[in-house]
C-alpha cells in the first residue's frame, strides 16, 4: 500500500483525522499566542506614529510618564495619553501569561467574568492567557523531546539489533539497569541542585525517555538483518552503517512512527506532572501543571480545575486518537 492509500486510511477514521484537524489548530493559535493573548497593543498611532509594542518594547516616559521603565499599556495615565494623541488597538484578550490585574476589585483567584473568560488563578493572572501559552509550551517540549528521544533510542536499538551476540547482550543489560533507576528520587536530587529550565528540563527527561522506541527497533532489526536483501549487500561489500540506515531502518520505522504521538503525550503528561510536584519549570513559566497544581489548592474555585482538565485531557485525547490512526493507516495486516 501506497503512501496516498494509507494518507486515505487515516482520513476514513473520522475520530483521528478531526483530532489532528483540532490539534493542529489549537497549535497553531498558541503559536501566535503574542497577537491573541497580550497586555501590550498590536497597533499603537502616538504623535502621528506607527508603533508595535508587541515586537518593540517602549518606556512609560516614551508615553508621557515618569518612569524609563517599559511601559504599562492597562495603566491609566498611559491609555489617557495614547487617547488623546492617537489610538492603539489591544488583543482580544488584553493580559498575557504572567499579567497580573490589579484592578480586579475582587479576591483572587476571581471566577469568570467578561474581563477574564475563565476567571483568574491565585494570583491574578488570567487562565485563558495562560492555558494558550501553556499549550505552547507544553507541545513544543514535547516535540523536541519525542524528536530527541526517538533519535536517540531508534539509533541504540538498531546497533543492538543489528550486530546482535555481545553487543546486543551487553546494551541490553546496561537498559534494564538504567531503567531501573529511581527516576523521581535522582529528579528531585538534580532539581534541588540546579534551577530547572525549559532546556535542562528537557535533557533530563532525555535521560529516561529515549528507551522507548529501542526494543521495538532492536527487534525489527533482529528480524531483518537475515532478510535475502541483507545478506546481498554484505556481499557487494556496502558498509554497516548503510545497510542500517539506508535499507533496513525505512523498514523498522513503520513500526516506530505509530508511537510517536504517544510518545508525545507521555510528554506532556511527564512536564505537567513534574511542574505540579514542584520540580518543573519555574513559576514564571506559562506551566499546564501549575494550574493542575491550583486546582488542587483551590476547590473553592472550580473554574481553575475544570478549565485545565478540559485542556489536558482533550491534548491527550486528541493525540491518543492520532495515533491509533496513524497505527491502522500502517497496519498492513488490515490494509494490506
């Protein structure tokens, strides 16, 4: 089966191919978080200037303040002066992740209202700014880390399948000691020694999410080095490394690719875990897992709970319907 006849596979399975559909679209918005999600203008005319806050950062004596610091856009010294001088146009939702509004007027975290669609958190900051660059942030992680990870462990797994005997037997042995390891215990340890950051982040995860994909393509590569193929190109003198990668991996990754969405909503699953412990992203991070951790700490508003349950469980949901219709759309024992 061609790769058009499965692309039309997929697309029959009504369930994946509105969820990637869906997926796609929510990235996409959060990647333009900045245009949708801001406390700064799109547009701002002063004194017969253009200006873009959004992509230029300006001081408040730029606006007629007192202060050489950035400017306030919500302050009301600085929306006089735009108004009587020219005009400026705010995103639909004029508060970014870490905004806090100090003229709620009401306790926080405060419940939905026509300022804040889904409330505030604790301290002030609204959900919908937050769960868009939450999602942003949370995908690309685990973007980068599934990429990463599958190189990593795709490559472990067909040395060990390839070459087999001792080699196999000796990587094998070092997998199940590493897999072995207190995961949780050595990231508490290395979170009370450095300061976690979206990269050192992403390198500890790396640590212990690249075994993944290895026993699947240490198996495919087992089954197909004697393949007829194989064994010719041994003959015509072509070289390990191209035999691996050239002919026998194109094979090996059909399976592979199945589990790469789920891959990446385990992902997903671990950095929001991890930032709900405490041991994730800083505060200053638009973090998924800190508003899971909110939720818990704030039954009495239920807003926080429900708004970021809906979220991640509707990620995970979509890219668990991805992959079971990038897994039947490969499946040649029903395609084939």
């Amino acid at each position: 089966m061609n790769s058009t006849e499965k692309i039309k596979v997929f697309c029959k399975n009504r369930r994946a191919f509105w969820s990637l559909v869906l997926f796609v679209l929510i990235f996409a918005l959060s990647l333009i978080s900045e245009l949708i999600a801001n406390d700064k203008p799109l547009i701002v005319k002063y004194n017969n200037q253009i200006l873009f806050p959004t992509f230029t950062t300006y001081s408040d004596a730029f606006f007629g303040g007192d202060f050489p610091t950035a400017a306030n856009y919500n302050d009301k010294l600085i929306k006089e002066n735009i108004a009587k001088n020219g005009w400026m146009i705010m995103p639909p939702i004029p508060y970014s992740f870490n905004t806090v509004d100090y003229y709620l007027g009401t306790a926080t975290p405060s419940a939905p209202d026509k300022k804040h669609w889904l409330g505030t958190d604790e301290e002030g900051r609204d959900i919908v700014a937050r769960l868009l660059y939450g999602i942003r942030l949370s995908v690309i992680f685990a973007f980068f880390l599934t990429v990463i990870s599958s190189a990593v462990g795709i490559f472990i797994g067909a040395v060990q399948g390839y070459f087999g005997g001792k080699v196999d037997l000796i990587f094998q042995r070092l997998i199940e000691i590493w897999d072995s390891l207190p995961q949780l215990f050595i990231l508490i340890i290395i979170a009370s020694v450095f300061l976690p950051t979206f990269w050192s982040l992403l390198v500890i995860l790396l640590l212990f999410s690249w075994t993944g994909l290895t026993g699947m393509v240490r198996a495919e590569f087992l089954r197909l080095r004697n393949f007829e193929f194989v064994k010719a190109a041994k003959v015509l003198g072509v070289s390990n490394f191209r035999i691996m990668f050239r002919h026998i991996l194109p094979n090996a990754l059909v399976t592979s690719v199945t589990f790469i969405p789920f891959i990446m909503a385990e992902a997903i699953t671990s950095l929001s875990a991890l930032d709900f412990l405490g041991l994730g992203l800083p505060t200053d991070y638009p973090s998924l897992g800190d508003l899971v951790r909110q939720g818990k700490d704030n039954l009495q508003a239920p807003w926080i709970g429900i708004s970021i349950f809906v979220v991640l469980s509707g990620l995970l949901s979509m890219l668990i319907f991805i992959g079971e219709g990038i897994r039947d759309a490969l499946d040649t024992r029903k395609n084939g």
